[in-house]
C-alpha cells in the first residue's frame, strides 16, 4: 500500500490484523499514537509493534513444507 500521509512507517493495526485484514494505521502527530480508521484501535509505536509480534505467532510455520503426515 502506498504510505503517503501515514505515520513514519506502515504499520499494521493489531486489532484487524487478528481477523486477518491487512489495514494500515495513520499516526496522529499530537497525541503521538497510530490510529486505525476501520476499528477505532489506537496506541503506541510500542504497543502496537508488541501486538503485532503476537499476531505473527500464527504464521510461524509459513514457510515450512510438510512432506510426511502421521495419521496413522
């Protein structure tokens, strides 16, 4: 996605990106915090970055191909 008028980076929102949307968030340079305008989610560069890290917990085996299934 483009970042034009974003924060310093794209960030994902943490709340979306549990459900499996990839939505960026836009920083708000006042109250220094990254806000997402689908959910309403808003936080720190930290908090955000720490929810994200948790989120990717679910694709850690992403690029592993499993050749050999027990089933039986």
């Amino acid at each position: 996605m483009a970042q034009a008028g974003k924060g310093r980076l794209n960030y994902r929102c943490p709340s979306c990106f549990m459900r499996d949307l990839d939505i960026d968030m836009f920083y708000d340079k006042e109250k220094k915090e990254y806000y997402c305008i689908r959910c309403q989610y808003t936080g720190s560069e930290e908090d955000v970055l720490a929810k994200n890290e948790m989120v990717r917990t679910r694709y850690g085996a992403m690029h592993i191909r499993y050749t050999k299934f027990d089933f039986d």
